[in-house]
C-alpha cells in the first residue's frame, strides 16, 4: 500500500470574520467568505488547504466554529484537493478527540503540533502522536519550538516516524540544515516546510511540501515558486523569491496573521481583523508591512 501524500502546496487558511455583536469578541466566523477563500486557493493551483492552524485562529474558536471551519473547507474543496486539518490541543484526549471529528467529517488529514500549553517531556510528546495516529488518518507532525518549547529533533522524529500513519512533518524550526538531517534519520517521513521565508531553501534541500502562509496571498504565484524549485530550476526560482522574501518573513514573526490578513487586503482579498489575543498591528508595522508587500507586488508586476 502506498504512504499517503500530504505533500504540495497547501495553504493554512486564514479565518474571515464580520461584525458582530453577539459574537465572541464581537467578530462572526464568516462562513460563505471562507468558503469563498478555500475555492479561490484550490481554483489558483494549491493542491489544498488547512483549516484551524496558528494562521486559522483555531484557540480563539468556540467549540462549534472550529468544527464548522473545517467541515467548510472539506465541502467546499470536495474532491479538488485535500483539507489537512489542525487538530491541535493541549492534551492528548483533546488533540485525539479534533482528530476523530475531523476523520467523521471526512478530512484527508492531520496537522497536530506537541501538548500544547505545556513543555512535555519525550514520553509524552510520543504518546499525544499515537494518541491522534491511532484515528486512522494521515497525520503530519507539526515542530514549531518557537511557540511550544518543544522541539521536534531529528532524532525525536526518527522514533515518530515509527508510529503508524504518521506520514510527515511540518518543519518550522527555521533551521534548514535540519531537512537533510530528518531525510537521513528518519527516511520514511517527508519533510514539509513550514516556513515561508526558507521554503526555496527546504525544497532545494528536498522538502516534498509547503504547509504554507503567504500562499493566502499570492496562490499562483507560490505553486509557480513551489514547482521551479521541484524542478530544479533555480534561477528561475530565485527571481521569483527573492522579491517575495521580505513579506515571506512576516509568516516567521508573532504578527504573522494580520501580517498576512493585512496582505490579502492589499491584493483585493478580504483579510479583516483578528479575534483577542490579537490585536491590530502597529503603525509602524503597518507600514513595514505595507513596504514589504509593495515590493513584492510590484516584482510580480501587479503593483
């Protein structure tokens, strides 16, 4: 049997709201305009989308919205592409119980980061994995040790990729030298980059995939990025990149997601606000923002 492929472009969505006063933070999970969202990204050439990661604002979801999202994204992509979804959660019984509702709803995946609001040690970060793996579906782990104090070594994961259907990981360590570590020490496991601002590196170093933020942004443009890169054109590539880059390294930053949100504004898109903790950006990082992008834009001649 054949490892299921979680590999691609695949855009972790970033979540609409509108107004309104009833709702948690007096912003409404916008549905229709995620819908919209998630077909404009498949419709661009990305083979599919994720649905309630960090960029999706999964921790600021009631219980309710975060199931609608995802099962949005699964009806709205069908059979188009695949919804890799964020089953994230403090403990294992919370993390394993997003992943069953997600394979109930028909997910073609899983994105799952450590125990999230604590610093687990070894043992425990195995048992959260094969608690979420023991669903059935397709799982990718997710090493961010910026924002979990966790990290995702190369020799952790070489005892990971033993877990059944454990098929890959979401690499956002930023460190690049890692992709070929991981491919010698756990071979079976494809490395998916989780970093905007060293994607062309990663792939370059034989990353499979790009769990990315940007994308939400330039859908086209990146899934060009993503196949010159596959292809071994580099220079290519880099004329492509290099301009990019100064927006891609929002995606690393703790303003990612209006970073990013403040993007699809400026290209037509409808980014809007964030739910608490996230406030508005700075001015300053507004304008830096706004700069980044600028150059960006006019590179791909859209300016």
């Amino acid at each position: 049997m054949s490892t299921p492929d979680l590999g691609g472009v695949v855009v972790a969505t970033a979540l609409p709201y509108r107004d309104d006063a009833s709702a948690p933070a007096g912003l409404a999970v916008d549905y229709d305009a995620y819908a919209a969202h998630c077909r404009w990204l498949v419709d661009n050439g990305c083979r599919g989308v994720g649905p309630n990661g960090s960029l999706g604002e999964y921790s600021s979801l009631t219980d309710e919205e975060r199931r609608r999202v995802a099962r949005t994204a699964i009806e709205t992509v069908g059979d188009d592409g695949i919804v890799v979804v964020g089953v994230h959660g403090p403990g294992s019984h919370q993390a394993k119980y997003w992943a069953e509702v997600a394979a109930e709803d028909g997910a073609d995946g899983l994105l799952c980061l450590p125990p999230t609001m604590y610093r687990a040690n070894h043992g425990e970060v195995l048992a959260h994995f094969e608690a979420v793996a023991s669903v059935g579906l397709p799982v990718m782990v997710y090493n961010n040790p910026i924002d979990t104090k966790v990290d995702l070594t190369p020799a952790l994961l070489a005892e990971i990729a033993q877990i059944d259907n454990v098929v890959a990981v979401k690499e956002f360590s930023g460190d690049v030298r890692r992709v070929l570590e991981i491919r010698e020490q756990a071979p079976g496991l494809d490395v998916i980059s989780g970093a905007d601002d060293v994607v062309l590196e990663s792939l370059l170093m034989g990353a499979t995939g790009w769990f990315a933020g940007f994308p939400n942004v330039f859908p086209a443009e990146s899934v060009r990025l993503f196949d010159l890169a596959r292809s071994g054109k580099l220079d290519e590539a880099r004329a492509l990149y290099e301009p990019l880059v100064a927006a891609f390294r929002w995606d690393s930053r703790t303003e990612f997601v209006q970073a990013i949100k403040l993007g699809m504004d400026l290209v037509g898109r409808y980014g809007g606000p964030c739910r608490p903790p996230r406030g508005p950006l700075t001015e300053e990082h507004r304008e830096q923002v706004t700069a980044d992008m600028r150059r960006a834009l006019a590179s791909l001649g859209v300016a």
